[in-house]
C-alpha cells in the first residue's frame, strides 16, 4: 500500500552497558561479600545488571527508524512507507487516516485528528510501528546532529548562492520567494546535501 503525500526530500543511537562486565569481575575476585548491616539483607556484592532507562530506549528506537537518504530513489521511499502504512492499518488504525496522514503520523503519539481510538490501539500502535516510521535525512538531523543551525545555516547560504531567494524562520526553512523549476531544481537537494555534508556523511 503506498501513502500519500511523501516528500522525496529526506546515527544509530545504540544502548550498551557495561554491566556484565562488572559482574564478572565481581564473580573473579572471590567469594561473596554479605552485608549483614540492618536494611542491607540480600545484598550478594555482585553488581546488578541495570536495564536501559526509558529515554534511553526510546531514543534508540528512533535512531533505528528507517532512513530515506537524500539519494533514495522512489522505489526506496515507498518500499518504506508501505511497510509503515501495512503495520499501522494491522494495528488498527483507519484506512482513511493511513492515506491522508503518510508518515507524518507519530505512532507514539497518535493525534485525535485521526479519529477517536482505544487505548489498547494506541497501545499496538506504538509499540509495533514506533520503530518502522520513515523519516528523512534532515528530519533525522534535526533530532540528532548538535550542529543542525550551522547546517541550516550553510544549506540556506547555498541556495542565496545560487540566486534562490530562501530565509530562515525560527531555524528551519522559512520561505522560499519561488521554488525552483527547470535547471535550477536540482540546487534544493544539492544545497542540503552541501549545508548537511559532513552530517550526511555519518549516515549509514
């Protein structure tokens, strides 16, 4: 199924403990330590294995998400976004809203604008298609590159270079006086791949 509305514009956070580590040392420098102090009951001297906090997890989900890389080809996208529009219309949410919301729709945080769902819905819905979401390239950048503004900066740069009249609005794209057409179309990309380079270029 393919969704509409999506734009052709377009590193992974990984969780990692060090906690097993301490457990086996722990397990190597000998017999365990009992604390026999009052409230201190149970306590083995080995170090527990601590899970991922919450913010942690759901960082990393995010970064997982799948990419459509400035270069993808159309192919690519909609591969993407079926597999997004499949698991949410599985999870229980309208045709309708699939086909008018696209990507644009946040399984963590689905909107009433999609109409009135069940709390076990919701539940489905971001548990299982959270992680499946596509975003773009400068979407991924926003959340993740600590250099985005200078970015921006440079892609806007880039664009008054090449005599596209853009400005920059509470530091994303504000306007464009006249989208580009005919041989300067391509500078919208080749701008944001110039101004995102080296941000670009960590991607997998």
């Amino acid at each position: 199924m393919s969704i509409i509305g999506f734009s052709r514009s377009r590193s992974a956070a990984v969780v990692v403990t060090a906690a097993v580590a301490l457990t086996l040392a722990a397990g190597c420098s000998g017999a365990a330590k009992t604390d026999s102090s009052p409230g201190a009951q149970g306590t083995t001297g080995v170090a527990s294995i601590q899970k991922p906090s919450a913010a942690a997890s759901a960082e990393a989900v995010a970064a997982e998400r799948p990419l459509i890389r400035l270069d993808a080809s159309p192919e690519e996208a909609k591969r993407a976004s079926d597999v997004f529009a499949d698991c949410l219309l599985t999870n229980g949410l309208p045709k309708a809203a699939v086909m008018k919301g696209g990507r644009t729709i946040d399984p963590a945080n689905i909107s009433d604008v999609w109409g009135p769902l069940s709390d076990k819905v919701r539940a489905d819905l971001k548990k299982n298609c959270a992680s499946k979401q596509p975003e773009m390239a400068r979407d991924r950048a926003r959340r993740l590159d600590p250099a985005y503004a200078d970015h921006m900066q440079a892609f806007i740069k880039c664009l008054n270079d090449h005599g596209i009249k853009a400005v920059l609005e509470d530091g994303e794209l504000g306007s464009v006086d006249e989208m580009p057409s005919g041989s300067k179309a391509h500078w919208m990309q080749d701008c944001e791949q110039e101004g995102f380079a080296s941000y670009y270029s960590t991607l997998k």
